[in-house]
C-alpha cells in the first residue's frame, strides 16, 4: 500500500465523537517521560535511596510519590517504540516483532546491524563459532498499524480507540514514535485520539529551544522538528514547557462540557539532544556540574515542573478528586550518550548499563500511579511490565467486555494499587529482547540481548556470544556476579521460559550470516 492510500483512512475505522458523551468515568493522566532513568528523581523506587537519587531538583514528583503506589520493579522496554507501541496494544515487544525504534522512513530498519557484527569470543558453551558474523533480524520496521494488511507491521486495536468509544476526550501531547512515515500508525487520529498537538513519526526533537522554532527553520529543518507548536517560535519557550501548556489548553474543552479526558503528556524530555532549560540550568553548573550533565540535570526539573504544573491546574479546577495519574518512562536512562556529561555507563548506578540493554539499567523504570481515594500509598515490588498499562488503563476507565484483534500479554495492575481483585503474581514471568546493534560501534552490554526475570530471577542470554548468565536480583541488584554455573537447574529452566516465549510469538532473532540461519535460541546452546 503506497502513502496515498492511506489519506482517507479515517472513513475506514469506527467513529466516535468527540463530544458529547458524559459517562462519569474518571479523568486518567499518562505523563510518559524520555530516557528518564530509575535513579533521575528523589523518588526512592528502590530499597534506598542512591547518591544518584540526590543528583536532581524534583520537588513534584517526590509530591506524586507521596500519595501514590510506587512499583519498584516496574519495567519497560529497552528503548523507544517498543516500550509505547506495546502501551497502546497490550503486547510484549517481542510478541509484535517491534524490537526497535522505528524510523521516520517507511520501510526503513533503524538498527546499526547493516553489514553484520562480529561475535565476540564465545565464553559460553553455545553452537555458534566465534567469528560468525549476526545481521540484523527480520522485524517489524513500521510499527503499529490500526488496519491490516500494512508490511512490516503488527495490526492491532488500540487502547485509546476503547477509551473514545467509552466516551472519553483523547489528547494526545508530545512524543508519538508508534510508526514510520507514510503508514496509517503514525497518525495519532488513527489510534482514538481526538486532539494530537506535535505527536509525528519523530523519535527526538530536532530543537528544544522556541527561538529556533524547535527546528522549524530553513536551515535546521529536517524530520525531527517539531510540530504544532507556531505560537511560541521566537520565543525563549523550551519545549517542554510548550508542550505543558498546549496540554493545559486542550483540557478545557472536556472539562468544560464535563466530559471525561484521556490525557497521554509523553514529554520529548529527556531524550537527546541535550540542550539546557535555561530556566534552570545555571544552578546546577554553579553546583560544579559539567555543561552535559547541567543541561541534563535542567532536562530532568523542566519535566518536573511540567508535572507539578499538571497537578496544580487539576487542583485549580477542582478536578483533583476524580483524576487518575499515572507518571512511568519509555526506558531506562541514556548512559552511553556523551551530551550528558559526566562518567560513562554509571548515570544509572546502581543499575548495570542504561538505555538499549537488557540489563536493568535499560528497562528498569519510575513507575508512579494514583487513583483518588482508592490508592494504597506506599512501595509496591510485585513486578509489572509496560504492556500491563493496556489493560490496567481500560480497567481504571471501566471499560468492560472489549475484545481484541490481537493477543494482550498485559495484565491490569490496578489491584495493586487499590487492593481491591487480584492482580498479577509476583512469580510471573517478564520477557525482555533486543535482537539489535544498537549503534555503528560496538557496546557489548547492550547489543544483542534477550532477558527474563522471573520473582527474584533473572538470566540474561548474551546472543553474540552465545551464553548465559543468571543474576539474584534481590542480593545483586546491580548484577554484578553471575551465578549460572552454581544454579544450572534454574539456568535451565529461564532458558526454557524465555524460549518458549520467543517461539511461541515468532520473535525476531538476528541471522548468523556464516550459516544464513537466525541465532540459536537460550535452551538451545
């Protein structure tokens, strides 16, 4: 199907306005942060508070924390899409063969796999050769698509088309990333919502900063600059605070005609580039910081600020007492990216690695939800996973008896945070693949992973070089000694989990080119 196709496409989905539907259903709010590591707030998600948590100004979400449920093993994907494609279908990411971020062009793989990348020394007692060289797998390059029939993609219902129909005001602000140029995916009207303000096929901004248009320039332009956003060029407006109040703004016609809203506020911060929030950088440089970390460190309370000003507008219009909030990020904290300043790989600490890995640094993630006068406030350890949101959000909204084109892996969480039904085991397993390289150059804890964890179990299967490693999360959070060989029957049987998940959804594995076959999977080496 060419892109012309698709330009009537919304006569081909159900229809449901916009207004006039008053159900009495709560408000929900998804604020969706960027590359916002475990340890980017004062929020203690874990066991303690880390040096790393004291690093930031994050006075509102500390407020939020205060009276919500915190889930300290809360998880999401190692990067972008993934991680929201799977919050709009309900899917494991490698249930929807959507293992990377998806390119602003069609059909266009996004991975830096191209010619292939050489496995390093084989250390475990695997099939495959050292020296074999791994190619890229055969994913769905195009994300998510709300009709069938679209190559390269995972046709599926989305959640939002379920909340529409329920009645709700959908509001889309910020980050989209579910799709590539030139599909039906990428258009946030063609998942359910009613209002879209900058929400493209675009992964990152081109430009944080409204005197330069956020990218909309004749010489800066390109498929990253920003949407929707007129008013404020020329302006000293950084982006998140445009999208902050463009969010503000489209609130006002459902609250007017008391119509329950769908708010998705899916900030571009903190993603790269890592451009200052003046408004608050300077403090943090005259702190001792690095430019890249102060601008980072501005990154991270511009957010913040975004939130707080969320919660006190809701205050504002008396609305507070019927609005769910929920506060999660995509992934875990970039800590390979030297825009942010300061000691490679240790931004997450006392997380292994950071965004792209499978590790916990890459998918471990704040996990914040309130649901008014129903909330369990306080830490919750049972661990969820990013596709939950699906059913856990449709369950909030009382949306009952919905049926699916596709299979939804998620399970609602909600009954952990109002003790009321039951909710996901604790002994639940949780499914983790990144079947990619990630960049031209090689970083051996994030290319090429796949991962389970399974209570306080995890194994990590090292494709490239063919070997496992089991780590106790509850002793070794930071996973930092392998105990594989002292416990092969566990060992062995997350093997089994992890591949019988991989098989059963037809995941997509990178091709060993010495042999034209896609990799072993973890029980079989």
């Amino acid at each position: 199907m060419k892109g012309k196709a698709f330009a009537g496409l919304a006569t081909l989905l159900p229809l449901v306005s916009c207004a006039d539907r008053t159900q009495g259903q709560p408000n929900i709010v998804f604020f969706l942060v960027d590359d916002f590591g475990w340890v980017d707030s004062s929020v203690q998600y874990g066991d303690e508070l880390y040096p790393n948590n004291l690093r930031f100004n994050t006075p509102n979400m500390q407020r939020l924390s205060e009276r919500s449920t915190v889930f300290g093993n809360a998880y999401a994907c190692p990067v972008s899409t993934p991680t929201r494609t799977s919050i709009m279908t309900g899917m494991n990411a490698a249930h929807t063969g959507i293992t990377n971020w998806t390119s602003v062009v069609r059909d266009t793989p996004s991975d830096a796999t191209g010619g292939g990348f050489w496995m390093a020394e084989n250390k475990g007692s695997g099939n495959a050769a050292a020296g074999d060289l791994l190619a890229r797998p055969d994913w769905n390059v195009n994300g998510i698509s709300p009709v069938p029939g679209v190559p390269h993609t995972q046709y599926a219902n989305s959640m939002v088309q379920y909340l529409k129909d329920a009645g709700y005001f959908t509001i889309h602000v910020g980050k989209a990333h579910w799709a590539s140029a030139g599909t039906p995916g990428v258009n946030p009207y063609n998942h359910g919502f009613c209002v879209n303000i900058a929400g493209t096929m675009a992964g990152m901004p081109r430009d944080y900063s409204g005197k330069d248009n956020y990218g909309n320039t004749r010489e800066r332009w390109n498929d990253f600059a920003v949407q929707n956003l007129v008013e404020y060029y020329g302006t000293e407006t950084h982006l998140t605070e445009a999208l902050t109040k463009e969010a503000l703004k489209a609130l006002d016609y459902p609250i007017r005609h008391k119509q329950p809203f769908y708010l998705y506020l899916a900030s571009y911060a903190t993603h790269t580039p890592i451009q200052a929030d003046e408004r608050f950088a300077q403090k943090y440089r005259d702190a001792g910081m690095d430019e890249g970390q102060a601008a980072y460190a501005s990154l991270v309370e511009g957010v913040d600020v975004s939130l707080g000003e969320v919660l006190d507008f809701l205050d504002e219009k008396g609305i507070a007492d019927n609005t769910i909030v929920i506060f999660m990020t995509d992934n875990g904290g970039n800590s390979e990216n030297k825009q942010k300043g300061g000691v490679l790989h240790t931004q997450n600490l006392p997380l292994r690695e950071g965004k792209g890995s499978c590790y916990e640094g890459g998918i471990r993630v704040p996990l914040m939800i309130y649901v008014p006068g129903k909330t369990q406030v306080g830490k919750c350890n049972v661990p969820v996973i990013c596709e939950d949101m699906f059913p856990t959000i449709l369950d909030m909204a009382g949306v009952k008896g919905w049926t699916a084109v596709q299979q939804v892996d998620g399970q609602s969480i909600l009954p952990l945070v109002t003790g009321e039904g039951k909710g996901p085991a604790e002994e639940r397993p949780l499914i983790f693949h990144y079947p990619h390289k990630w960049k031209p150059y090689d970083l051996v804890d994030i290319d090429f992973l796949s991962a389970v964890r399974l209570g306080d179990w995890k194994l990590v299967y090292r494709i490239a070089q063919g070997s496992l490693e089991l780590y106790n999360l509850k002793e070794d959070i930071g996973e930092t000694v392998n105990v594989a060989d002292s416990h092969p029957e566990i060992t062995r049987q997350l093997a089994v989990t992890l591949s019988d998940s991989l098989r059963a959804w037809h995941s997509p594995m990178p091709v060993v080119v010495q042999t034209g076959l896609p990799a072993p999977y973890p029980d079989e080496i």
